[in-house]
C-alpha cells in the first residue's frame, strides 16, 4: 500500500536492449539506457519507460544491428567515431536537477529527457569549450543544491560545479597524468576526492573496433592514486597512494576537524577482474 502523502516521481536508468539482429553484448555496461518513471499520483501509480534516443540508439535502430563497439563487446564492421558521443548508450545514471532530467554515461555527453514524457531533448553543451567532453555518470549534489561532476578524457579531466538552478557557474580541463577513466568520486567540504586504478588504454585498438575493456591493461601491482582538488581553486591539486586495487564506488567522506580528508570506498582486492569478467560472466548467465 502506498504511504499517505507519497507524491512525486522516481526515475531508474540501466541498459535495457542488449540485442540486436542475434548479436548479443557481452558486458553489462553495454545496452542501450531505458529510462524508467514512476509517477507517485492522487490516482495511483503511473509507470512509463523509454530509451534513450541517443545518435547510437537512433542509428543502430535504422540499420538493425549494433554498428558500434561496446564498453566490453567489440562491433561487427564498426564504422568510424568521429567522437565517443557516436557511441553513447546514455546508460548508467539518470539524474533530475535544475529543471532538467539528465541521463548520463561514462564517456560522454549528458543527455536531457522531458521529466513527463521521458522524451529524449538531446546531449547538453554546457558552452562551447566543453561540448562533447564526457560528463560523467555519478554527479554530486551538495546540500545547497549545488552539483560537481567530473569527466576523464585522454590524460585530462574536465571538472564542472552546476547552480542549484542548473547553470554552469565553475569550469576547468586539467591535466592528471595517466588518467584513463574515472568511474566516481566524493566531495567533502573543502575538496573534491578521486581514486583512480592503475591503467593502461591502447587507442589504437579502439580505432580497430575492439571493446574499451579488451583495449585496456592493467599494470600488476600498482598502487592506487588519490588526487584531491581544492573546490575553490581547480588548479590546487595533490597526489596520494592507496594499496593496489580496484574500485567503483565510495561510501562517506568528510574532513574532520584536523583538516584529514577521510572516506569510504569498496576495494576489489583481486583487481579489475570484477570488471573485465565477472560482469561479461553475468551477460552468459554464469554466475
């Protein structure tokens, strides 16, 4: 039964096609982003779902097969990227802020969605400089309203901070040797937090049509990096190391009173491998 005063709206994003002319993707991060909304209403509870009309969703649907490389399955015939919105499932998160419904993914382009009819509107560009440059999955939202995000791109990282009503209000691209991807990361008060893993990207095998994942390497042994960023000066950064690892997601973080910047994370002591083959053992249905 539903909670007297329940009202609003729930939205739910993940892959939801992941087949296509009997070709079938091999991870889990690949299909192509369903968005889901739950309308809590006097009447009841009204369900609507669609996908995500992305240029690779479009695409792929007028031409009835997979035409691009996945996160972790390579493409039959890829035809040329131009850039990684070609191959934006917009898949991963979904987020309501400033007026807006954003669905988002790693690599690229946030893109908007009407919050009634889940209409795809299109990717946004914050400006000009930073068109196209990936606006990551997992934004935060301080209590004020205000948002951080983060995206990794060729050894820089595009750094946003939004307005409670949507507005871009802070930007930086900085440079951050070695950075391959960045899947999440915390803010505290003073300080945005990444952890990165040790990795490796060959381009070259992206350019040929092989999957980001079988594209990667992992260099054994290696530590894990810590990179804090002073919120209200970008440029001010320092680098830390962790033992070696592997991780998505983090917990808490806060600085205490002492100025220590402390925060929870889950650690994949075996590496990458809950990546690169539990979640392609998930898509078999191996697990």
């Amino acid at each position: 039964k539903r909670p007297d005063g329940l009202r609003g709206t729930l939205f739910r994003n993940g892959p939801g096609l992941v087949e296509r002319a009997g070709q079938r993707y091999h991870h889990l991060f690949d299909g192509d982003g369903m968005v889901q909304a739950y309308a809590f209403r006097d009447d009841g509870l009204v369900h609507r779902g669609r996908f995500v009309r992305t240029r690779k969703f479009v695409g792929e649907s007028q031409q009835g097969r997979f035409l691009f490389p996945g996160f972790g399955t390579s493409a039959r015939d890829p035809v040329p990227l131009p850039s990684p919105d070609w191959f934006n499932p917009a898949n991963t998160n979904v987020l309501a802020h400033g007026g807006r419904l954003l669905a988002m993914w790693e690599g690229g382009s946030a893109h908007e969605l009407d919050p009634g009819t889940l209409e795809t509107r299109g990717p946004v560009a914050w400006n000009r400089e930073l068109k196209g440059a990936p606006f990551s999955a997992h934004p935060k939202v301080e209590p004020d309203g205000t948002l951080w995000n983060l995206g990794a791109f060729a050894g820089r990282l595009a750094i946003y901070r939004c307005t409670p009503d949507g507005r871009l209000a802070q930007w930086a691209v900085v440079p951050i040797d070695g950075l391959v991807m960045n899947h999440d990361f915390v803010v505290t008060r003073r300080h945005l937090v990444l952890v990165l893993p040790a990795m490796r990207l060959d381009l070259a095998k992206v350019r040929e049509g092989h999957s980001l994942v079988d594209s990667l390497s992992f260099p054994p042994g290696a530590p894990l990096r810590v990179v804090t960023i002073d919120k209200e000066d970008l440029s001010l950064r320092r680098t830390y190391e962790l033992a070696p690892g592997f991780l998505f997601h983090f917990g808490n973080a806060w600085e205490d009173e002492s100025g220590v910047i402390r925060f929870d994370y889950v650690r994949h002591e075996a590496g990458a491998g809950f990546m690169v083959d539990s979640m392609r053992a998930l898509m078999r249905d191996d697990v």
